[in-house]
C-alpha cells in the first residue's frame, strides 16, 4: 500500500514538472504537450481523493494517485478561461470589428472557449478535398493540398497553410483539422509542400510559395479562388517562412498573416540554442541557411522577419506558448515590439502553459483560443 503511493507521489511530481516547465528532452515534449493540451479530461478526477473510498485497501491509494495526478490539466484551463474573457475586444482593438461569418451551415465561433467542444470535438461539414501539382521540373515535383466547401456559389478567399518541421522535414498534411474547419467556413485552404533542407537553402521554401500563389491565381477561374484576398499561415519554420513572405513580397493581395511559434531572428536563434536533448536548434538553422552567422551575415539578416516589417506589412496575428523549448518566446515578443513601433496591426496571442506545437489539439484550450483569433483576423481582414 505505502508502495503504491510513493509511486503516485512521484507521479504526480512528475506531471507537475511537466505541465510547469520546459522539458530537458525531446521525447518529454511529447508527453507535456499530453499533459497540457488533454489533461483537462483529468480535471473530474481531482476531487477523487476526498471521497470516503480514498481510505480502503487498493482504491484509497487509487482514488489519492488519480487525484493529484489530475491537478496540473486543472492550471491550462483556469488560465485559458482568463484569457477568453479578454480576447473579443483585444481582437476587435487589434484587427477591427469581424465580418459574420458566410456560411450559416458552419457559423464561425461563439467565443473563445466552448467547454463542450473540449469534450465533443468541433464539427465539421463535408468539405471536398484535391491534390495539386503547382510545379516539377524533370526530376522533382511539389504538390499542395486545396481544401474547399463542397458547395461554392462565389470566388473563396484564400488561406496558404506552411508546415513546419525544422525546414528538413514535414508535409502538407501536418494538422490538417485547421485547414478542415477553415475550409467549412467558407475559404479555399491550400496546405503546400516547399523543398526542404539541406539539399536546399534559404530562399528556396519562399521561392516555392511565390510559384504557389502564381498557380492558385493562373487557375482562379477554375478553382473559384479570389486571389486578391489571401492570407498566410505557417507553424514554426512554416512560421519563419510565412511571415518572410508577407513582409517582403510587396503583395497587396496578402492582407493577412498568422505565425504559430516561429524564429524570427535567425542570428539569435543560432546564438542562444535550445536544449540539445529537445532539438539542434543550432544545426537545423545552420542547415537551412547554409553556413553560420559569422559566414552568413547578410543571410541571417534576410531570412528573419524580424528585420523585413515594413510600414506596408500585412495584418499579423502572433501565437506562442511561454513554455516553449524549441523556439523561445522572445522571437514573437520582439517582433511584436517591432510592428507595434512600424505602426502595423498586430495581436500577439501568448499562452502561458503553452509548449511548441501547442495546438495539435484543435479542441484544447490552446488549439481553440488560436482558433478563435485565427477566425477573427480572417473574418476582418478577408470579409
């Protein structure tokens, strides 16, 4: 018995360093992320140590350890719930008021926290789905993904989606359920693949999502896009290579970018790694640049966002965890500071319990608080 819960006791001290902190290594990541973005269906078990049963034989110790192992899903969700208060009107202050939403069959959100959704999942209606081949040469071929609704009676604003993977790995069908929801709600969602390192370097990934774009708006007509009305969306390298994009394409049409937890200064990121054990941060940006800052320094420079916001650059929406371990949460906030001082609208949407890739469950506290601001900054920007 004693046993048994010496084993929660350290359990639950686990869990609790889990939920509180970054993780000393990669495969922890995984289960923080477990333990912040699901923990709350954990929550009910909280007051389980209080019942009467707690004190017999096995279910007391069973009833003690399911307990407090609950508590650290409990945390994510108090603050998430703080967070909603507040998030219509900073959006509204950030972005202006949000067009309604065109499709009544799939309404956009109520508000920023469903508790429902949490348990049931977010619905999605049938959407039809298509791959593309935007461009090959004779021995290579790149492809994207096109999300649409299934009926289509006007030309549909356009979202590109980049995935991310360290700029060597990834593809266009990382967390597709954001380019589902998106594509119910009345956009046209095209989830692209680019050339990865290290066979190939900065500026090959933006150079693959201008042939993109140049493909989406040859064929429009037939794909009913309205390509004068496009937004960006990248996750983390994806991130890095969205918001590049935006702010140096000099492309009126992108009137929207959204960067989930993505390098913005590449130079610093080089200098002040993450914890080997969680990813080579310093290798994969060497990688992707093709060399080191002191070789590289024109490179470093124009591969980060940080240094290319101009007094033209798009609307952007910033989302980030505080507890991230592989791109720290000093790239959104400085590039925050710098669009405030350009005069750029911008919300940066950080989350306190957040990890990287905090969003990989739509329906947690950090995929459905994103989801939300995603969904107002579309709604004002392309409405």
């Amino acid at each position: 018995m004693w046993l048994l819960r010496v084993v929660f006791v350290l359990l639950q001290a686990l869990i609790g360093f889990l939920a509180l902190r970054r993780p000393p290594h990669r495969l922890l990541w995984y289960v923080r992320i477990g333990i912040t973005e699901w923990g709350y269906w954990l929550v009910p078990l909280v007051p389980a140590p209080f019942i009467p049963a707690w004190r017999r034989w096995w279910s007391g110790p069973v009833a003690w350890g399911g307990g407090v192992a609950a508590t650290p899903g409990a945390p994510p969700f108090m603050q998430a719930l703080r967070i909603a208060v507040a998030l219509p009107s900073e959006l509204v202050r950030a972005f202006g008021p949000a067009t309604p939403a065109s499709r009544t069959d799939a309404p956009a959100r109520p508000k920023p926290l469903v508790f429902r959704d949490l348990l049931h999942g977010l619905p999605v209606p049938a959407i039809q789905q298509a791959q593309h081949t935007y461009w090959q040469n004779q021995s290579d071929r790149l492809n994207l993904d096109l999300y649409r609704p299934l009926l289509i009676n006007s030309r549909l604003p356009l979202i590109v989606v980049i995935h991310g993977g360290a700029w060597e790995s990834g593809d266009s069908r990382q967390l597709p359920d954001l380019n589902r929801y998106l594509a119910a709600r009345g956009y046209a969602v095209a989830a692209i693949n680019y050339r990865l390192a290290p066979a190939y370097h900065f500026p090959a990934p933006l150079e693959d999502l201008r042939a993109a774009l140049a493909y989406l708006r040859a064929n429009a007509t037939d794909l009913m896009l309205d390509t004068e009305r496009v937004a960006l969306i990248g996750r983390s390298a994806g991130a890095q290579i969205a918001l590049q994009s935006a702010y140096t394409f000099n492309d009126a049409a992108i009137r929207a970018v959204v960067g989930f937890y993505g390098p913005t200064d590449l130079r610093f990121g080089y200098e002040n790694p993450a914890h080997p054990a969680v990813i080579d941060s310093r290798g994969v940006i060497g990688r992707y640049l093709g060399g080191s800052p002191t070789e590289l320094a024109a490179t470093y420079t124009a591969a980060s966002p940080l240094f290319a916001v101009g007094p033209q650059s798009p609307a952007t929406l910033l989302i980030q965890g505080s507890l991230d371990e592989m791109v720290y949460p000093i790239h959104s906030r400085r590039l925050a500071v710098r669009l405030a001082q350009q005069g750029r609208p911008y919300f940066l949407l950080e989350l306190p319990w957040g990890a990287h890739a905090c969003d990989a469950n739509l329906c947690g506290p950090s995929g459905q608080l994103s989801l939300y601001a995603i969904e107002h900054l579309l709604a004002a920007r392309l409405g």
